[in-house]
C-alpha cells in the first residue's frame, strides 16, 4: 500500500511554511513562487486551506492535456507526473483539478511529486494538517477537499 | 561584503509624498540585528528629544528581522517603534500576523514614515514601488472593515496593516491592527499614525527570501520543530492560546482583579482558555508566518447581544476586561476584545482607564452621572462594551477616559491619582508583580512602562521543566525559582531581557526564546549563521541585544532627565489584601534592593539607573550613536536660600544639592522640578549673575534661587 499526503484542513491555521521549504526546493530560496502546495487564506474567518495534488482517483488533468504531458501510474510515489519536455503550457490541467493542485511555474505545469517518498511540507507541519501516512486518502475525504476549495471562493471574498 | 546582511530601508515622507530609499551597511547587522534595535537606534539619530509625539517629527518605524520571510519557526514578527504620546517615551510595540513576511519579500527590511499627510492617505508597498492613495473613503472605517475594502481593492494577496476609530481619535492608547486581529499594542502608536493621517499601509512582495546555508538552515529548523515537538508549554499554546494562563494565575490567587484590589474572582475560570474551547466559543486562530507554536486564537458569540466574531482574545484582555473589571461573562468579554481589535484599541489599557472610573466613582470621587446613564459599577458587562465604544469615539466620559489613567487622574484630582494604576503614564499589564518579583524589577526597568513584553521572566515561577533548569544555570540552583523570592531575581531578569531584546531584533517571537524555552542562545547563533552567513560569538550576539537595551535607555533619558525606574503607586504601597500572598508588596525598599544590583549587572550608575559614559564606550555606542552624549547626565549645583529652601528634594542639602540637566534643560525647568511656583518670582543667580528663567544651564553651573530680597 502505497503512502500518501492527507490533509486535514481543520488543523491548518496558515503559517505558510510548508509553501516556503517546497519552493526552497526549486529555488534554493524562500518564495511565494516555485511552490506545488500553496494555502488558500481566509483571514477574516481563520480558515486556511492547503492546496496541493492529491494523487486522485478520478485525475483528470490526464484526460484535459492536449499534448499528453500528464501520466498516472497505479503505483509509485507520486502517481501523477508531468513530463516537462512535452508541456506546453497550456494550463487546461489547472482548469479542471478539482482540488486547484496544479501550479504553471516558468511556462510548465507543476505538481506535487511528494518529494520521491519524504514530504518537506509534512516535516514543516507540526499542527498535523498535513499527513504522511500509509492508510491512503479515502475517496470520501479527497471528495470532502474538493468541495471545500470550490466553495472558498465565496468565504475568501467577505 | 555581505549583502544578505545589509539593510534596504525605505523612508517615507508623508508632508511632500516622497520616498528616499536608503542602505544601512552589514556593520550595522553586527552591531543591532535590525528588527527592535535598529528601530532604536534610528529613532534616537532621527529626532531630537523633545518632539511632540503627535508632531510631524515623530518618526513611526516598521522594522523587522533578518529570519523573517525564512521557515524559522515563529520567524514572522514585526516591531514598530515611536515615541509615544502616552508615556513621552521611547516604545517599541511588537506584532505578529503575516505583514512583516510580506515587507521582507517585498524586499524591505524597514519603513520610517515621517512628516504629517494633509489629507488622509493611505501607502502601497508594491515591491518596490511606494504609492500614495487618497484614503477619504476609508478614514471612519473600523480595521477590519478597513482591511475588507483593501482586499477587495487591491487583492487578496495583501498584507494590511490599519488604524480604526481610536487612531483617528488620537486616543492616547489606540493601536495599530494588523493581518486583520494582530495588534501592535500599548503606547498609542495607532495615535501616532492617526495624527500622520496614515489610515493604512497594504504590502505585497514576489521577491525570494535568500539564505547563506539552506541545507544547514533546514536541518536546524527541523531539530528546532523537534523540541517544539515535545514541548508542554508549545502544546498547550497551540490547543488553548494565551488564555490557558488564567485559570492558573487565579487559582494561584495572583489574578488582578477590581483594579488590582483583590486577587481571585470565582467564576474567573469561565473567561479561561479550557472553558472558552470547551464552550465552543475559541478555536484555533491565524498563526503568524513560519510559526508552528500558533497560539493565536479565533473566537465567536453566536447569538445574543453580544454576538459577533473576532481573533483572539489573548490572556490580558481576558484578565483586563474581564476579571479586572469583575465581568465574568465570556460573551461580554468577547465583545469587548471584538470592539477593541475593530476599534484599534489597547485592550489593557482599555481596560486600567475602565477600572479606575469604576472605583472613582466607587470611592465617591466621581459622580456615578459621569456615565451618561451608564451603570458604573462593577461585573457589568453591559457596561464594559459601551465604555470601550466611548473611548474609542471620545464620546462622553470616553474622551477622559481616553487619556489614559495618568492624565485622567491629574484632571479629576483629589486621591484618584493613587488608583490610577500607572507608572510613566502605562497602564500596568495584568501581573500582580507583588507576589512576582522578577516581574516587579522587570516590570520597573521596562523602557516603555510596566508591562510583560520587556523580559517576562515565566521562569521564575518554575512551573515547566526547561524553566527550572534555566533558573538552576543562571544560579545553580533552582530554589530561586520562587516569585516570591527577590534573591536571584536580577540575574533571571537580565537573561531574559537580553534574550528578548535579540529576539525582537532578529524577527522571531519572544515565546519561542522565553516562555517555552525552546530556541537558546547556542541555537541562534547557529541559525543566524545559517540564514545571513555571518558568524556571531555568543557574546557578540548577548551584546547586540544589550546595546539595544542601553539606546532604549539613554532615548529615555534624554527625555527626562529626573526618570526613575519605578511601579505604579498602589503596588508600592498598597500590600495585597488576601490569600496565600496577603502582605507582599513592592515596597520601595525591596524594589531599590534589586535595582540596584540589576543596575550593578548593567554597569548603570547607581540609584538612578542612568547609562554611564564607560558603558556606553564598552558597548561601542559613544562612537556609532549620533548624539548619544545629550543621554548622559550631568550635573548643575543648586542653591536655595532662606525661604526657598523648603523645596529642597527630600533627602537633598538646600544649601547645596546636585541636580542633574541635559542640554536643554533652563532654570525654568529646574523651578518647574522643583516645584517653586512662579508667582514666587524669586530672584535666580546664575554663577553669580543676575539670571533669568529662560537661560540654559550647563554642567557645572551654580544655580543660586533666593526670594525678592528688599533693600533697608
């Protein structure tokens, strides 16, 4: 059973660094830029909500690439990957992640590649928003995700 | 050279809308840090003493530390620094939230706003682009609506910080909101800006934060977040807040309660962290950048008349409207620190002018009429929250009120002044520093007033593990971590203040070097190895958080020269009236006991507490701080003959006394010091000639006062 990245965004309370050391990675410094996993910040209402692929089920960022730049492996860690030569772009990826996961970073489209099996963003996490763990995300709880961002828009505007 | 340690500085003059951008070298890195010490130092070359604190000439510094912008845990914290139209004083107020992170990755380490907008503007920080926007449509707002309309404007992606109603109204402690409910506290520097007319600054950065040693930076992080890990007092943050505190300060029956008359009030445990989560009335709130500990909380009054919603409440707002003021009604209470926050208003000062009406009135010095209709008595929470939108309006008794209790007092007169619970015109922070006495010396020798935010010597109480085994270093044994102990006191205070001051200067958060004890001095000077490439010994580090010390000082010093260190009368002369501490005092005695050896610690001069010219040579200050010698005291001799000689200080030879002066003091002053009224027209000797009010004296000066003498 593969491992995987669950959020619980109840325990986020937005201190961003997770964002931080995944852009270090890139970067090899601190950035808003450069990161795969960013948080979505209601201030007003203290709700944040990390953003990031989730390796789904339904993935259809494959199905939404023009150039086939997009692959989803059954097993592996992570199962969803760009290939960057091939990427134009185009951001349709973006469009249709229901959970936001996809960042267009320097023309390419940019996914949580879990760090190849040792998550930065989970070491940074000590409240225990962010999860490794070994039980995989159920279905329900990456449903539950996808809801929640869709329906951040309207608390983040207040 | 190194560049990560150079200061890019922006300084805003809001008079004539410009903007000079200025570099400070890396040797002011070595020296300062930057953060709190740098703000020192550029408020004392940047002003002469003396400028009215509402005044264009008062400078409004927003520095901060060269770890913010990097995952340093807690490493988010903003110091803006003032003279405040409170105290006279020098003051520093800290704040977390996310603005600091923001101006860092905009590429600033500082902004000074100078000068005195006409209208009422608002400053864009757009990385490097500065702006000037009309602010007419926001000026009235409340911060949070203020900080809506900015989003909604400008984008969610920025970081706001802005004055409300009580910073318009120049309330002597009105506060400055940021990141929607962080406040930077105490002193009235939302005053400050408000006579700026500055109703706002909205920052946005896209530049990176660069380190010397990411590799080494991150593992040191990770051993850092290790010991957060297994920290109680970090959890306990994390699940309770703040008020996780007052449960324990009442059951110790230390709590300040009516004004500090009493010390434990039953059903105080219904405005503490336990029961406010339990309730469903607090959750978790928005953590400051890079900060794991996330102490700061949420809460909410669903329905009722108290019903609204707001960050926080913290501990002392908590223990300073409530239980202060007998109000054990949490959902009063959480409507007060609603309106505060909205307001812009210092909750703990808010809540020290409330109480000093409350027993004014109670005492028979003032009408209870003085409310306008209002039930001026205590545990009202009714009240609490329509005093508190007084205040901020200056409506009613609100405008006294909105003085503070120093200025409130002087113009009520009779005995008000003795339960004005104040020293340098700050309202003292919820500590009973009568049964604590390592917050009673650091409470005196605070720059800004008695307040916590100065050392907060926690350890003393030796309630957690780290605390005790940082009592037993300083003094090799941890017996002395007893708060009713004075022995040892000045050693544990001097650790904490030169910890916090390096804290403060380098952008991180006093909880994680004091208060949980998790980041010591070892570790930062690791860390600042890693994230600036520079390389401090331990003693380097210690005396760059001392030199700040010393500037905070020597600014307070050149203001008023006859400063003493003290604490608000009633804690001096009042002993607490019941409970396991019925009795303890800080009787003058006690308290000049552990003056004077924290002033030996310091190299201070004795019984005054005024920084010496060898300290200041040792520390390298005489030759780096532009004017520094206006601090140093010296000394006039006074003469008082024949009826004058009644107002001798107490102590003090009338035939000749010391009298120290700073470079603008004229015997004016020294009649004003001493109280000779002027209808006496005495005749003054200045050296032997024929003087008059308005000279200027010097050191060395005689000064010779007799009465009209007539000839015969």
């Amino acid at each position: 059973m593969s491992k995987t990245l669950g959020i619980d965004w109840r325990k986020c309370i937005g201190c961003g660094s997770c964002a931080d050391v995944c852009s270090a990675r890139i970067l090899g410094s601190y950035s808003n830029d450069g990161s795969r996993i960013r948080i979505l910040r209601s201030e007003l209402h203290a709700i944040f909500l990390p953003i990031l692929c989730l390796q789904c089920e339904e993935h259809p960022c494959v199905a939404s690439c023009p150039v086939g730049a997009i692959q989803f492996a059954e097993e592996g860690c992570p199962r969803v990957s760009v290939l960057e030569a091939v990427c134009v772009g185009c951001g349709s990826c973006a469009e249709v992640c229901p959970h936001r996961g996809v960042v267009i970073f320097r023309g390419k489209a940019m996914m949580c590649d879990l760090c190849s099996g040792n998550p930065a963003c989970v070491q940074m996490c000590y409240s225990g928003a962010l999860q490794w763990s070994e039980s995989g995300a159920p279905i329900a709880h990456v449903r539950q995700h996808a809801e929640q961002v869709a329906g951040f828009g309207r608390v983040a505007d207040e | 050279m190194n560049r990560l340690a150079e200061f890019r500085i922006a300084y805003v003059d809001l008079s004539r809308r410009l903007v000079n951008v200025k570099t400070m070298s890396s040797k002011d890195f070595g020296l300062y840090l930057g953060g709190r010490g740098l703000g020192a130092k550029i408020l004392y070359e940047g002003q002469a003493g003396g400028v009215d604190p509402l005044g264009p000439e008062n400078q409004l510094i927003f520095s901060t530390g060269k770890l913010v912008g990097t995952p340093v845990p807690t490493a988010g914290q903003l110091t803006v620094t003032s003279k405040s139209p409170a105290t006279g004083l020098y003051f520093k107020s800290n704040v977390g939230g996310g603005w600091a992170k923001a101006l860092r990755r905009a590429g600033w380490d500082l902004v000074v706003f100078t000068g005195q907008a006409p209208e009422a503007v608002y400053v864009t920080i757009d990385d490097s682009t500065i702006s000037f926007h009309d602010a007419t449509q926001l000026w009235g707002k409340t911060t949070r609506e203020a900080t809506i309309a900015l989003h909604r404007d400008l984008g969610h992606d920025w970081e706001v910080a802005a004055i409300g109603p009580a910073g318009e109204n120049l309330v002597r402690y009105a506060n400055i909101m940021v990141s929607t409910y962080h406040a930077a506290g105490r002193g009235g520097l939302g005053a400050v800006m408000g006579a700026k007319r500055l109703k706002a600054i909205a920052v946005r950065g896209s530049c990176a934060t660069a380190v010397a040693d990411e590799t080494g930076l991150r593992q040191l992080v990770t051993s850092v977040l290790k010991r957060i890990g297994s920290s109680g007092k970090a959890r306990l943050l994390l699940d309770y807040g703040t008020p996780s505190t007052l449960e324990l300060v009442n059951e110790r029956s230390s709590l300040p309660v009516r004004n500090f008359q009493q010390n434990h009030l039953a059903g105080a445990n219904r405005l503490g962290g336990s029961y406010l989560v339990e309730k469903g009335y607090m959750r978790s709130g928005s953590a400051c950048s890079a900060c794991p500990i996330g102490c700061h909380k949420f809460s909410e009054v669903k329905t009722g008349r108290f019903a609204g919603y707001s960050g926080g409440p913290e501990y002392e707002t908590l223990a300073g409207l409530g239980a202060g003021c007998g109000v054990t009604d949490a959902e009063a209470v959480l409507k007060g620190n609603e309106l505060c926050n909205d307001y812009g208003l210092d909750s703990i000062s808010a809540g020290g002018a409330i109480q000093w009406l409350l027993e004014s009135v109670e005492r028979g010095v003032l009408p209870i009429s003085i409310g306008g209709g209002l039930d001026l008595r205590w545990g009202d929470g009714d009240t609490l929250v329509a005093l508190i939108d007084r205040i901020a309006h200056r409506e009613g008794v609100g405008d006294l009120l909105a003085e503070g209790t120093l200025r409130a007092a002087q113009r009520v007169g009779g005995d008000s002044w003795k339960w004005a619970v104040q020293a340098n015109g700050l309202e003292q922070s919820r500590v009973d520093t009568r049964c604590s006495k390592a917050y009673a010396l650091a409470f005196a020798v605070n720059p800004r007033g008695p307040d916590h935010l100065h050392a907060q010597p926690m350890a003393e109480y030796g309630y957690f593990a780290e605390a005790r085994r940082l009592v037993e270093e300083l003094l090799g044994s941890d017996r002395y971590a007893d708060p009713v102990l004075t022995e040892g006191k000045p050693e544990i205070v001097r650790w904490h203040e030169d910890v916090f001051a390096i804290t403060d200067s380098l952008g991180i958060c006093s909880f994680a070097t004091t208060t949980c004890y998790i980041i010591d001095v070892p570790m930062l000077k690791d860390i600042v190895a890693a994230a600036v490439g520079w390389t401090f010994t331990e003693k380097e580090l210690l005396d760059a958080g001392r030199r700040t010390l010393v500037l905070e000082r020597c600014f307070n010093f050149r203001e008023d020269p006859g400063r003493r260190d003290v604490l608000p009368w009633r804690l001096m002369n009042e002993p607490i009236s019941e409970g396991p501490y019925r009795g303890q005092m800080n009787s003058a005695a006690e308290l000049e006991e552990m003056l004077e050896r924290y002033y030996e610690l310091h190299g201070l001069e004795p019984r005054t507490g005024r920084p010496t010219r060898d300290l200041l040579l040792s520390l390298g200050l005489l030759e780096d701080v532009v004017g520094i010698e206006a601090s140093l005291w010296e000394e006039v001799e006074v003469k008082l003959f024949f009826a004058m000689a009644a107002y001798a200080p107490l102590g003090q030879d009338s035939a000749s006394f010391k009298l120290p002066i700073c470079s603008r003091t004229t015997i004016g002053d020294i009649l004003e010091r001493l109280r000779i009224p002027e209808e006496l027209s005495s005749v003054i000797l200045l050296n032997g000639r024929g003087s008059s009010a308005d000279q200027r004296v010097t050191a060395g000066d005689v000064v010779a006062i007799m009465p009209p003498v007539g000839g015969g």
